[in-house]
C-alpha cells in the first residue's frame, strides 16, 4: 500500500512552499563506509536470547500449572536469533530461569520457573497492567499508526514490533478493548498479492500526538540546538569514522534544510530529492524512537518501508546516515540502533519495562557464570 496514495486521504497540514521547492538532489556519489561500533554492538549483544527466553516464558506461565510437559514445550517454536536450536537445549543453557523437575513418579519431566524468575515476570505483568504503562503503550501504538498516513497497519507488521514497543504479547485484547475510542479493527487490501488482511486502524487523527520527538525536546529546550535554527539531526561517529570531505560539505548542507515533521504529508515531495530524504530520515528517527530500545531488526524496517511504498529508499538512507543510524551484525541478523538514544552501550533513557528486561538478562548471566565456574574447577581438578 503506498504511503503516497493513502495520505491523499488524509488532509493533513500542507508544507509551506519553501518546503517544496526543495527538490534538488545533492548527495555526493561517494562510499560511505561502514565502522563497527563496540559498544552499540555490546548493547545488541546484551539482548541475547532474552526476546526467545520470554516468549517460552509466557508459554509457560498461560499454563494453569505454570508448567508444561517437557516434551509438549520442547516443540515450541524458536526464533532464527535463538543460540541454541531447540527450546529443550535452551531451558538447559539457562538454569538460572528454567527449572526441569518430576511432579510425581511415574509422570514425564516438565518445565517450570523458579521463584527467582517468577519473581520478576509477576512485577512486570503488574507494570504491563499499571494506567501509566498501557496509556504510553496505547499512545506509542497510535503514532506508529499515525506515521503510515493511511492511519492503518496490517497485524503482521504490528507484529513484528510488538516486542520492540513493549506491546503485552495478547494486546489486542489486553490492550486495545481498553482504548475503543483509538483503535479499530478492519480490513485492507494486500496490493502485491490482492488479499484481504486484518489491520489495526486509528479511528482518527490526534493533533496532540502529531509531534515528533525532536520538535518536543525543541519545545521543551532539552535540546542542542540555537533558538531560530533549524532542527539538525544529532550525529556520532566511532572511533575511526571519517567522512570524506565533499560528503561532510554535503551532509552540513542537508542537515540546514527544513526539518519536515514525519507526520505532515510530504507526498509532494520529489522523492529523489535531498528534501524527501530528510523527510525519510525524520520519519524512521522517529519510528526508533517510539522503540523502547531504540532500535530493532533491519528486516522489519524494511517490511514496514514496503508496504509503506518506499521500496528501497530506506536502504539508501541507512547507507547515506551512519552518523545518525548504526546497523549492528551481531545476533545473526542485522539490527538498526538509533545512535543519539545511547551513551556508549547504555540507552540514554530507560523506560521501566526495560529495566525489567535487563532483570532478566541479570538472571541469564547467573548461568552463564555458574557454567564459567563449573569449567573452571574442572581444569583445576584434571591437572
């Protein structure tokens, strides 16, 4: 469904001409090379496993025995990202937070949590259930729908940043029942393959919410900028980063044109212009700032930028601004992380549900210690 198309249906405000105008395309044909980045690569690695470990998690505890049969959870699906190949394997890597026990002679072995772990899930689903948490949930998935023009987005894309959002895993009606003045399920036409799809649409549009998240910190003066300049993007390089000169010309050149807000219609636009490209820039900044990491897969920015219309217009602007976006090869998959959201491997600003989620990787590194100690007083006693 293209983006351009869709926000014809929306009058959204219209730029100021000056915005128009902006059609000329500057960027210099140069390579812009790509630097590891130790600590954003440190911040990908710390997630390790942690989204697979949940997911079996709540598998577990939907149980009214808040355990399963070792056999039946052995069978559950496992992400690409996993380090181990069976969810079997995975509850042994983690003893810290998989307890395997016999309920009573003669039953099969099941799968249960310790009270370490459990500990931890409860304090988080009451986090999930507190006003504060479902209201910014509830905001975050409204401007991501704001972000489409068409104020709609097939479940399947949802899906894939539900996660990233901190979305509970049954939002829709966990969540969503709660807002029926927000949301609304219905249907919408798959334009590659002519099927009908379930999607989540915004029953309207919100002014209040049509603010991005650099025009707030501008307003609220947390921000780098000089009153009655123009909003610049905030750029950091690693270590061993240079750019070449006539790219550095080019980009202080882009980074003086108008900031154009991800949510005005910029359909106008001459999409090969260095105007639209910082409109794309504005709008996926945006996009991994409602992120409660900051960042997520590439894949999934790149399903959401084709059904958005872009094609391969976001590959070219992760290419072009390595100053402002970081793609991570660790975890066996590409990750995107929003540079400015981290000061060396920590995020900037951690919302409570991450704090949760570093508890949990805490109790992973228990195992991954106690295995290092256990290794250790094996060699002591072999020589």
């Amino acid at each position: 469904m293209n983006w351009v198309l869709q926000s014809k249906l929306y009058k959204l405000p219209q730029l100021a001409l000056a915005h128009r105008l902006q059609a000329t395309r500057l960027f210099i044909d140069a390579r812009v090379k790509w630097v590891r980045d130790p600590f954003l690569d440190t911040a990908v690695e710390k997630e390790k496993d942690l989204k697979p470990l949940c997911s079996l998690l709540h598998h577990i505890l939907s149980s009214p025995s808040l355990s399963l049969p070792l056999s039946s959870a052995s069978l559950l699906h496992l992400p690409s990202s996993a380090t181990t190949s069976t969810a079997a394997s995975f509850f042994l890597k983690y003893p810290s937070v998989f307890t395997i026990f016999q309920p009573s002679p003669g039953l099969p072995l099941h799968v249960r949590l310790p009270p370490s772990a459990l500990s931890i899930h409860r304090q988080e689903s009451a986090l999930h259930l507190s006003p504060s948490t479902r209201h910014s949930a509830a905001t975050r998935l409204a401007k991501l729908l704001m972000l489409t023009g068409s104020l709609a987005l097939p479940f399947h894309i949802i899906d894939k940043f539900r996660w990233d959002l901190g979305l509970p895993p049954n939002y829709v009606p966990d969540l969503l029942s709660d807002y029926p003045d927000y949301f609304n399920v219905r249907a919408v036409k798959d334009e590659a393959t002519g099927k009908e799809l379930l999607a989540l649409e915004l029953m309207s549009w919100r002014d209040e919410l049509a603010v991005s998240s650099l025009q707030e910190r501008v307003r609220d003066g947390d921000f780098n900028g000089k009153p009655g300049k123009r909003i610049r993007f905030s750029m950091n390089f690693p270590r061993g980063f240079d750019l070449e000169k006539r790219v550095k010309a080019w980009v202080d050149r882009w980074q003086d044109l108008p900031y154009i807000s991800p949510y005005e219609d910029a359909f106008h636009l001459v999409p090969s212009g260095d105007q639209a490209e910082k409109w794309m820039v504005a709008v996926l900044h945006e996009l991994l700032w409602l992120l409660l990491s900051k960042k997520t897969e590439r894949d999934n920015l790149l399903c959401w930028g084709e059904y958005m219309g872009f094609g391969t217009r976001f590959k070219k602007v992760l290419a072009h601004h390595p100053g402002i976006f970081y793609i991570s090869n660790k975890l066996k998959t590409q990750t995107v992380v929003l540079r400015e959201a981290y000061r060396k491997d920590f995020l900037v600003e951690r919302h409570p549900l991450m704090g949760m989620r570093h508890r949990y990787i805490y109790l992973m590194s228990k195992a991954k210690k106690s295995q290092k100690s256990r290794m250790i007083r094996k060699r002591a006693i072999s020589f």
